[in-house]
C-alpha cells in the first residue's frame, strides 16, 4: 500500500509541474477576447495563479489529499466555508482544521462552475463500458484460439491464427480504427446498420434527451479488442505448451484422465498466469483512455476528454484525468496479485 501512495503522490508531483511549465496563461485563456486586467487579477486569484509555483503544489496536493489541513479564516484559499469540499472535521489546530474529505480535483476552466470530478467520472463511465466490451471479447476469443493452437501445434490452423496474430499486434490502433470505421461504417453501412462515429448516448433528433445507442459500441469494442486479443493467444498457446510438457501433466495423464479434464482443470488454471498479467496490462491501458479510438469513433471517453482539455489548456481536467487513471492502475495491480494468488497457491504461500 505504501508503494502505491508512492506512485500515485509521484504522478501528482510530476503531472503538476509539467503542466505548469507549459506556455500560456490559463487566466489569459478562461477570458478570451474579454480580456480586463481586472477580471484578470480576479481570476489569478481565485485559482491562486498569482502564488509562487511551489505554493501553488503545495495546495493543489492539500486539495486532491484525503487528509488536509484547512485555515478557519473564511476568506482564505483552504476555507472549508467555501463549498468546494465534503469533509469530516478530525481536530483543529490554532487557526487550522484537520480534516478527512472526499478528494477535491477543482474546477474546469473551460466549463466554468463544473467540478473536474464530474467531468471524470461522466466520462470514464463510457470508457468502462468501452475497455470492458474489448477485453471479454480479447481474452473469451483469445484462450480459445491459444487453447486450440496449442493443441494442434504445427498445423495449418495452429500457423494461420499465429499468423493472424502477428498482424494484429503489428497494427497501429489509428490505422485500425481509420479501417474499420470506412469498411463497416461507411462502404459496408447498409449491410451491417453500423455508424462510423458515435458514444454510448446520443442526443434524440426530436428533444427528448438522450437515449442509448449499443450499436455505437461495435465497432470502437473490436478495434480495441485486436492487439491485446493478439497477445493473449500467443500467451495462451506458449504458455499451455510449456505446462503441458511438465511432469505433474505428465503423471495426471498416465493415470487415465481424460484429456479435457487435463487440459482445463491441471493445465490451464497454471498456464493463465502470463495470460492475466497481460489483461490487466492491457485493461488498465484501455481505462487510461485508447485515445485514437475513442476520438476516431468520437466515443465520448476520458482519453478524447483529455485531448479536449489539452487543446483548451483546461489544466484541471488533464491533471485530474491523469491522477484517476493512475489510480485505476495501482488498484487494478493489486487486483491482479490477489488474482495470482487465488490462481497459484505457491505465490500465496510466499
């Protein structure tokens, strides 16, 4: 657990002065042609654009911290009357307050008044959907055909699917979603019904709000779902051929059980390991937002929102947007040593 507030408080630490070395002025930009050198000084202000860099750290780390330290001055930067935070008061100290609350992520510039939290969140919910579709069909597909291949190794069948393989690792994820997108949902459209772009919701022609759209999930799920199901099938088949020569399969075989029972209950349960570290790669890279997917198919996503908010210089939604995905990379971590442990009694035993 330590490591991982570690690495979460090193993303933070880097993604905050990173972004705040970029040129431009933020203040500049929240104006646009309004520009007033008075709402400009208010502006600066109220985000703390007119604090020293390493002030400006210390109290973005105070706001996106589960345990902070407020001042009880009204009208200071930390005040918990402001409304921006949802805490539970721990004790205070002099003039200050320590309290447990709910990350406070700020505000959009862009959508002024909109807390970047919601933004994520609305946001990421397609992006689940999205790598979640893509990874079922990854790894169902996927340990079949390795399953398959390894047991009719050196076979035309078993050189075909490794062949395939090859190419859909070899396939940059733009160039597959530039494909995909133009044969089925543009040549092929009156045979198979499918939209070249589209989320999740889309916005009803007649004004009765939004109203669910699957068919939109088709294509980017596929297109998403080529290079780890690639790499799952190479894994599958090497890994299911390396236990397969070991002794314990060996000793299972010669004492009469049948070879379905073999493969799925002694074999295949050891040779998923390589298999799982790879999905879990793969997933939470998909969760950081399959950028070109979901911006080829306008799939209204975290990583499309991340462009978005890198093109408006929105720099509360990028850094917010990168802390949550790092998040969900420590939690799916940890998630996947339990897996490992569950799957090889030898791992918990260590």
């Amino acid at each position: 657990m330590q490591y991982a507030i570690l690495v979460l408080w090193g993303v933070l630490t880097l993604v905050f002065f990173l972004f705040n070395v970029l040129p431009g002025d933020p203040a500049r930009m929240m104006l646009d042609k309004r520009e007033d050198s008075n709402q400009l000084a208010i502006i600066k202000k109220k985000y703390g654009f007119d604090r020293p860099l390493g002030e400006q750290y210390a109290l973005y780390l105070n706001d996106v911290s589960p345990v902070s330290l407020h001042h009880n001055t009204p009208n200071s930067f930390t005040s918990l009357s402001n409304g921006k935070y949802q805490f539970k008061r721990l004790f205070s100290i002099a003039d200050y307050t320590l309290v447990f609350k709910a990350p406070y992520l700020r505000e959009s510039f862009v959508r002024t008044g909109t807390p970047v939290s919601i933004i994520v969140l609305e946001t990421f919910k397609n992006t689940l959907v999205l790598a979640s579709s893509s990874i079922v069909i990854a790894l169902f597909i996927g340990v079949i055909l390795g399953v398959i291949s390894a047991l009719y190794k050196d076979t035309f069948f078993d050189k075909l699917v490794l062949f395939i393989s090859v190419i859909g690792m070899s396939l940059p994820s733009f160039l597959a979603s530039i494909i995909i997108a133009w044969l089925f949902g543009f040549v092929l459209n009156s045979y198979t019904g499918l939209n070249m772009t589209g989320s999740l919701y889309e916005v009803d022609d007649y004004g009765r709000g939004l109203f669910l759209q699957i068919n939109n999930l088709i294509l980017p799920a596929i297109t998403l779902a080529i290079r780890p199901l690639s790499v799952i099938i190479q894994l599958c088949r090497n890994s299911l051929l390396e236990v397969l020569s070991m002794d314990y399969i060996r000793t299972a075989t010669a004492k009469g059980l049948s070879k379905f029972l073999v493969i799925f209950k002694h074999a295949l349960s050891n040779a998923l390991n390589p298999v799982i570290t790879a999905v879990s790669g793969w997933f939470a890279s998909m969760l950081a937002g399959a950028v070109f997917v979901e911006y080829i198919f306008a799939w209204n996503g975290i990583g499309k929102e991340i462009v978005d908010a890198l093109n408006k210089l929105d720099l509360p939604v990028v850094m917010g947007s990168v802390l949550f995905i790092s998040l969900i990379f420590v939690i799916i971590n940890i998630i996947v040593d339990l897996i490992y442990g569950w799957l090889d009694p030898r791992i918990r035993l260590n």
